[in-house]
C-alpha cells in the first residue's frame, strides 16, 4: 500500500515537504491542501510588488499545474483544513463551495504559516484602504490602489514595514512610517545600528515617526483614511498595517499538539510534534535554536524550507536533523544592505546575560579607486560570562553611503584604528529585561 501524506499549507515550508517527499518515496499519495488560491508563491517579493519591481506573474514561484505536473502531488486550493483527528489520523476540510469532508492520513505536516499580528483597536475589514501584506492576494489589493494614491502611511518600522515603505517611494508616494517604538528593526538591530538605518531613511525622503502609536484608523467615505497620531489626525489614500506576524496554530492546538512559549509548535531536530504522526514545520513551528535556552521561533524562508526538507527525510525513514537555527537575517533598505545573526542586545538583556559590545567601522572601496565612498559598519557582542554558543553574534551593516553616516555609538566609549579600521569597545552590564515589541525585525 503506498503511504498517504497530507500537508497542510502550500507554500515554503509545506512545499518543500512535498517535493523532497516525492523525491524520497515514488509511490506515495501526496495531499495538500492551501487555503489560499497560491501554492509556492515568493513572500520576499511582495513589497515589491508594489512599485511593480516584481510583476505579478512572477511572484508565484511555480503554479499548481506546473508543480502537480512535475512532482505528481495533489494540490487542493481554496480548500481549509478545520480539523484534526489524530486517533483517526484523519483531517476535516471544507472546499471552496463549502463542502465539507474527511481525509485519511498516514503522516501529517502542519505547515499552516504565520499571520498578520493586527492591533486590536484597527478593524481592518470594515476598512477599505487599509491592508495588511502576507499574500499574493494582499500584493494585487495593495498594488491596485498604488496608482490613486499619494499619501501612504506604513504602521510598524520593521523589515517588512521598510520593504513596504521603499517600495510605495519608488511608486512615487509620500510615505510616513509609524513605529511605536524609538527605533526601527527592534527585532534585529541595536539601537546604535537601528540610528544608521533611520538616518538613511530620512535621507532618501521617508518621514519616519519614532515613538509614534496610531491610535485609531477611520475612513470618512471620500476614499481616505484618517489616522490618529500624537492626538493629531492625519489623512492618507492608503494604510499598510505591518506591525508583526503570529504562529497560525489554532488547527495543531486544538489537536493537542504542544506549544512553544511564542505560541508557535514545538518540535524537536527532526521537526516531530508532540504527537505522534504529526509534524510541523515553517513559520508555524518553534525549531531546536542556538540562541535561546531551548527552541526559538524564527518565522523566515530559509529555516522554513530547511525545515521541510529535514521533515520529509525523517517521515521518509532518512536519517536527518535541523542544526540548531542561528536567528540570521538580512534586509535591503534602500541603499543599505542590514543583517544580523545570532542575539541583539536586547535579547541578551532580556536574558540577563551581561556582554562586551565591539563596534568597527571600515571602508570597503580601496583609497586608490576613484569610486563612490562605501562602509561597512559593524556591531560585536560578546558574552563576558558564560559561554557564548555563536561566536561572533553580530549586527552587521553595510553602507553603500558614506562613512561619516555612522555615528559614535556612545560618549563612553573610546575609539582605535589599525588599518583604516575604526573600533570601539564598551562593556555593558545588564539591565532590566524590556518587553519586546511585535513588530518584525
Ligand atoms: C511581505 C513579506 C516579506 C518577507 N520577506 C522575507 C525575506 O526577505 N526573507 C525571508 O527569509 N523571509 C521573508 N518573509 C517570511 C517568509 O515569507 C516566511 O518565513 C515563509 O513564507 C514561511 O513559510 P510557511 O510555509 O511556513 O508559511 P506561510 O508562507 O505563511 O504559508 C502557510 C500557508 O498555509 C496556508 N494555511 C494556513 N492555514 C491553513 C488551513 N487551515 N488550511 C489550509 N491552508 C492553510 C496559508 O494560506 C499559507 O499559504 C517575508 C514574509 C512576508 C509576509
């Protein structure tokens, strides 16, 4: 009898699963079942989209046809999973014209994503030119409105929030990031990397609004939106909400499956629930990770697919397991190109783990070459007690402006050069843990 996989969830992470699943096992039956009209679409590109950089029909990386052709899978769209037995090894579906049924399993991957983590206070559907980006659907809304629009506002200054607010410049809008926090990627960057990120911002004509709440978001009818800031209200064609993404885990939960302290699935090295022939993976599932004491939730592509692909070995009977994930991350904004891997100093406060901070800054061109000036600025921590499990974890800048857009990141601390490099030190004692924002970084 050949084996019945079903996936739930048809993009990174559940496709990867399909595919390598094929690869591994010619006779199975592989299932699976999106909610969405998209399979394997390109999250990455969809702030792109809106300055149409990335045409639309490039953003699904492959169409259903092409992949069932190709990989013989079963690819049900507009089909949502709304339960699972797992006694039965069944899953309940309902398809797009609301029938509904059950599927038979054998393995089970929960590859159900994230999902836009919306304020309470904003009603989004009752709001027509307010939008959310997590889908191509999302992508085509927000796109459709681009040409009527010239004010944008972009609530939330982390990576997607910036990816949207260039792509509306490029389209030619006035654009004001929100962000309610005093600095932007609060996720990713320390507040002395974050500077040179708003810096830059400001300098390429966004309005960026630190430690800015929106309050309230309403639409008189004349086709704006009015937005309450700092008691002040102010009007704008278009509202991209980007103000963090949260684990979709209802489905799992309510099947038993255990929790991480993020909300998200817990899964051991080879991606396996708490229970038995259930595993999770993508932006729904909390991996084994380097950083943190124990799993951490890392909602990005690579891990996502790299998590696919380890679940479908351990489903197929090949040995294989997920190296610890390291938490890297890299954005492009404007002429910046911003990464991090490894702890911020705000996850190492939070955990009370005191550490040196070594910041350098050196140029990239040769002095000889008659080029644009270009810098590459960097940030160090290094645990001073304890072990640190990532060697060097840093947050890494590299600036194609000019150095002297890099500011000294504390009066404290005293600079050195040696061949053109310029390093400074400072050691920081913890501090009390501060609560994390939501917003993605
Ligand atoms: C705008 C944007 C830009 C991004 N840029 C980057 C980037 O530059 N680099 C990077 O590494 N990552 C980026 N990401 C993150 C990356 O897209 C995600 O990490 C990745 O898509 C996770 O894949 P996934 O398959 O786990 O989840 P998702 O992409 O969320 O896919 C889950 C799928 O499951 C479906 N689903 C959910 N519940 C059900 C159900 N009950 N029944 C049926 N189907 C269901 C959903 O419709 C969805 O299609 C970006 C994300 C966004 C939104």
């Amino acid at each position: 009898m050949p084996q019945k996989y079903v996936i739930i969830g048809g993009n990174a992470a559940g496709m990867s699963t399909a595919t390598r699943l094929r690869r591994l096992d010619e006779t199975a039956e592989i299932m699976i079942l999106e909610q969405g009209e998209h399979v394997s679409y390109a999250s990455c590109g969809l702030p792109y989209h809106l300055s149409d950089t990335v045409p639309e029909e490039n953003l699904a990386v492959m169409g259903v046809e092409q992949l069932s052709g190709a990989f013989d899978l079963d690819i049900r769209t507009g089909v949502t999973a709304t339960g699972i037995d797992p006694d039965a090894h069944t899953v309940s579906i309902t398809d797009a014209n609301g029938k509904s049924m059950t599927i038979a399993y054998d393995d089970l991957v929960v590859a159900t994503g994230a999902e836009p983590l919306v304020p309470p206070m904003f009603d989004l559907d009752e709001l027509e030119h307010c939008h959310t980006l997590r889908t191509v659907s999302d992508a085509t809304d927000i796109r459709e409105e681009v040409a009527d629009a010239e004010r944008a506002l972009v609530i939330g200054g982390g990576y997607i929030g910036l990816e949207v607010a260039e792509n509306l410049h490029e389209a030619g809008h006035d654009v004001i990031v929100a962000e309610l926090l005093d600095q932007v990627m609060p996720n990713t960057l320390g507040p002395e990397m974050a500077a040179m990120v708003e810096s830059h911002l400001r300098e390429q004509g966004i309005d960026l609004r630190l430690a800015t709440g929106v309050d309230d978001l309403t639409e008189p009818g004349d086709g704006t939106v009015v937005a309450t800031m700092d008691d002040t209200d102010h009007t704008f064609d278009l509202v991209v909400v980007a103000t963090g993404v949260t684990p979709r885990t209802e489905l799992a939960e309510s099947a038993g499956v255990e929790l991480h302290d993020s909300g998200a699935i817990a899964v051991d090295e080879r991606m396996r629930t708490s229970v038995e022939s259930i595993h999770a993976v993508g932006d729904a599932a909390a991996p084994p990770a380097v950083r943190a004491d124990g799993n951490a939730w890392v909602p990005l592509g690579g891990p996502a697919n790299r998590m696919g692909r380890v679940a479908a070995n351990d489903i197929a009977g090949h040995d294989d397991q997920l190296d610890p994930v390291l938490d890297t991350a890299i954005a492009k904004v404007f002429d910046l190109d911003v990464g991090t891997v490894g702890d911020t100093a705000a996850t190492l406060d939070e955990r009370g783990q005191a550490f040196e901070a070594i910041y350098t800054s050196q140029p990239i061109t040769p002095s000889t070459i008659p080029a644009r000036p270009r810098s590459n600025s960097n940030s160090s921590l290094i645990p001073t007690t304890g072990r640190s499990l990532v060697p060097r974890p840093s947050a890494r800048t590299v600036s194609t402006s000019e150095l002297t857009c890099w500011r000294r990141p504390s009066p404290t601390t005293t600079p050195s050069s040696t061949f053109g490099i310029t390093t400074w030190r400072t050691r920081r004692r913890t501090r009390p843990p501060r609560i994390r924002s939501t917003c993605w970084g």
